[in-house]
C-alpha cells in the first residue's frame, strides 16, 4: 500500500474569503496550507525561501502591501489594497508584468501550479508561470482535491511501488485522452477491433487531463495517446506533470492536434528522451496506430 506525505501548498491570493476557506480545506484535507500575497513587497529571498509542492496562483488579483502573521500551522497575511491606478490590478493589463518577475520565479520553483481565474487565460501565459491547470472561478472544491490527491500520487510516494516494464507478450496497455468523447471512442475501437486488433492491446479512455493523471497512477500505461487543446489541463500540462512527477515507469506519447507542426519545438521542455510522436487532426488512421505502435516500443 502507498505511503504518501502531506502536499505543502502555497495559495497566492488577494481574497480574505477565498483564501481562509482554502486554506482550511486544503488542511482538513490532510495538507500544509500557506497564504501568500500577491505584493511588490514580498523580496525575492523571502519568495524562494519559501518552497512548496503546489502552488495554487490567482492571477485576478491586483498587487497590494502586507505584513505576515501566524495562526496555528496556518501562515496569513494581512494586507491593504495598492495605490494602483484607478484600482487597476497591473494582471488585468497584460498577462505577466514585469513588476510580476518574483512571482513567476515562484511558480517556476514550485513543483506544480494551478492557476485560478475568473476569465479567459492564454495558454502562453500559463506555459510561461509553469501552470498545469486552470480552475475558472468559482469552481468546485471537489475539483481542487482531485488535483491536490492525485498530484500527492505524483510526488507525495513515501514508498514507490514497483512496476515493471513491458515484456515480452505482454499487453501493452495505452490511454486515449479527448475531451471529444466521439474521437476518444473511435480511436478505442481501432485499436481493439481494428487492424491493431492483433497487437492486443489493453486500452482505457479519459476525457480530460486530471483524468488521465488519475489513470497514469492506478493503470501505469505504457503509451498515451492525447488531444493537445483540452479544457482544464491540456495535453502539455499532462506531459508536465508526469514529467517532474516521480512515478516509476513514464509512459510515451502521441500527440494530436490540428496545429501538430507548429508543436514539435516545445517537446524537450517535457520528457527528454522519451518517444514523443506528433499527429496532425484530421489523421490517417494507419498514421496513428504507427505511432502507437512506435510508442510502445519506446
């Protein structure tokens, strides 16, 4: 059975409510909890002394001045609002200002980001901070400790399981992942009663990125075939998590996307040295089952 350790995660947020309420959770939830505010005060020593497992950043937030306190194991900060102008949150202007810097060093210190929002957020910008979610305010909580569990799985292991890799006759087990339910079973049925029959595969469906992680953890797939644009985590942000993650075996990939030639330059941010296969929607069925094919070799 798993031993896992407590998630130390850091919530940098500007909202009294939103942050004692998730705080509180997050530690009833078996967790260390720690607020932080989105300021120019905050040094920078002070930020990377901090550390954390997750960070959980709402970007809606403008900058305000704070003093730190502490209740029980629970860190607060007080703090007034900026003299901003005309109240406006720099956030809302353009997506990391520069005054930001210290903050995206801290999302890009920290193992995971979630990111939180009340409006639209470029996917540039979360590749640039690092996120490996989105949650679009107000969400539900159920949600949050579905990704707080499952990344628990991913880092948290006191004591590893072992799995070993595919031998010889084994069934290589692979993961289609497509928010489009239609695609994700047409692809199911071509490898199980298609002409990959013959390969035997074992084959399992998600339809979103926390899914498939939760899958990666129980069913270790050999092979993952994902759809890169994806509502709440996408294909990268999987390939992200599985790659600082600590799971014994890292599956390989097959990535689909209508704009698979412009992606192909972002793979060595993720899994060095793992097949990584790229399909451009609409595909040729027999080009994809070659990649799986090849990913599973891999």
């Amino acid at each position: 059975m798993e031993q896992l350790r407590p998630l130390r995660v850091l919530i940098a947020s500007q909202q009294d409510t939103l942050d004692r309420v998730m705080a509180t959770t997050i530690r009833h939830w078996g967790h260390e909890s720690i607020v932080l505010p989105l300021t120019e005060s905050l040094h920078e020593s002070e930020v990377s002394a901090v550390g954390g497992d997750v960070l959980v950043y709402d970007v809606d937030r403008p900058l305000r001045s704070t003093s730190a306190c502490v209740v029980g194991k629970e860190t607060c900060i007080s703090y007034q609002r900026s003299s901003t102008s005309a109240g406006r949150s720099p956030l809302n202007s353009r997506p990391v200002p520069s005054h930001e810097d210290r903050w995206r060093k801290l999302a890009l210190s920290t193992r995971f980001t979630i990111v939180l929002s009340s409006r639209s957020v470029s996917r540039t910008m979360l590749e640039e901070i690092g996120a490996i979610a989105l949650l679009y305010k107000p969400f539900e909580m159920g949600r949050l400790q579905r990704y707080l569990r499952v990344l628990q799985r991913l880092v948290g292991v006191v004591q590893k399981p072992e799995v070993q890799p595919l031998r010889e006759h084994e069934k290589a087990r692979v993961l289609v992942v497509d928010d489009d339910v239609s695609v994700a079973h047409a692809i199911r049925q071509c490898l199980l009663y298609g002409p990959a029959q013959k390969l035997g595969y074992e084959v399992a469906v998600a339809h979103d990125g926390l899914e498939a992680l939760e899958y990666c953890v129980d069913w270790h797939p050999h092979c993952i075939v994902t759809d890169l644009i994806m509502p709440w985590m996408n294909g990268y942000q999987v390939m992200r998590c599985l790659a600082v993650g600590s799971l014994p075996v890292v599956p390989t990939f097959v990535v689909m996307s209508a704009l698979a030639h412009f992606e192909g330059r972002l793979e060595d941010s993720y899994l060095r040295g793992k097949v990584v296969a790229y399909i451009t929607k609409p595909f040729h069925i027999d080009c994809l089952l070659a990649a799986i094919q090849k990913g599973c070799a891999g």
